[in-house]
C-alpha cells in the first residue's frame, strides 16, 4: 500500500466517523493545517493482523474538549479531563477501525486498548504516514505506520 493510499484511506475514514459519530466538519476554508503542538491530547492504538501497525490521532486541545462535550451532550466548562481522554480514545478506536476496513476490508484486526500519551511519548517514526486535518475549533492530526516493529515509540 502506498503513503497516497493510506492517506487516502485516513482522511477519508476521519471524515466519515467525523460527521457521522462527532457532526465535525472539516474547515473547508483552510487549506492546510498546522501539526498540534506536542502538549496537545494524544491517542496511540496498536493493531494487529494483516497488516499490523499503530495509529496517533491528535488534536488541538480547544477541538478535543469541544467534540467531547458535543460527543456527551454537554457544556464544555463542565467536561472533566478524564472525560475528554475517554472520548479521544474512543474517536481514535472509531477511525483506527474505519481505515482498517479501507485498507484491508477482508482481514481480521484485533485493536489494543488505545492509550493517551504523554508529551514526551509522541515521537514518530520517519516511515509513518501523516496527516493534518483542519477543523473549525483546531486540528487533528492522525498518523499510521503499517508493519514492522513499535512505529510510534512510546516508552
């Protein structure tokens, strides 16, 4: 599979679980964005099958903690942090699943527990595929390697 395909196969999988899950729209008046900054929220899950690999999603933390009161129907002042990490790891299940279906529709993935990291656990290796995905409130960011060994190290 190509970087362009699975490119593809992350910004179209976001969208979808995006509008139909979060009712987030991309900012379709910004054409390009801007990585999260690394204290920004971030969400790794690890799956395996063919083919194995991980997933980061990220996002700014202005957009994590209004999709999770707009995910739980309520006000963004009364979203504890517990909550948003909850809703961010869910989101990153939701899409890390949708992409899988893209690449690989007739294999069977299991999908760890998705993990929020710390600041200092977000390097990403070189060979991943990245994307930044504006959003009315900030950005999401997503990155995917596929095979191999640990591709977005977390100590």
């Amino acid at each position: 599979m190509t970087e362009q395909e699975v490119q593809e196969a992350l910004r179209a999988a976001a969208t979808e679980v995006l509008e139909t899950m979060f009712f987030v729209c991309l900012d379709e008046g910004v054409e390009s964005a801007e990585q999260p900054p690394e204290s920004a929220p971030a969400v790794k899950i690890t799956f395996r099958g063919q083919p194995s690999g991980q997933m980061r999603l990220q996002l700014t933390a202005s957009a994590a903690r209004s999709i999770a009161a707009d995910f739980l129907g309520a006000d963004q002042d009364s979203v504890a942090e517990r909550q948003v990490s909850e809703v961010l790891r869910e989101m990153a299940n939701m899409i890390c699943g949708a992409v899988l279906s893209r690449v690989e529709s007739a294999a069977v993935f299991r999908l760890d527990e998705p993990v929020l990291l710390e600041a200092d656990q977000q390097a990403v290796a070189p060979a991943a595929v990245s994307l930044q995905m504006p959003l009315s409130n900030g950005t999401l960011s997503l990155t995917m390697c596929l095979e191999g060994a640990e591709c977005l190290r977390v100590a």
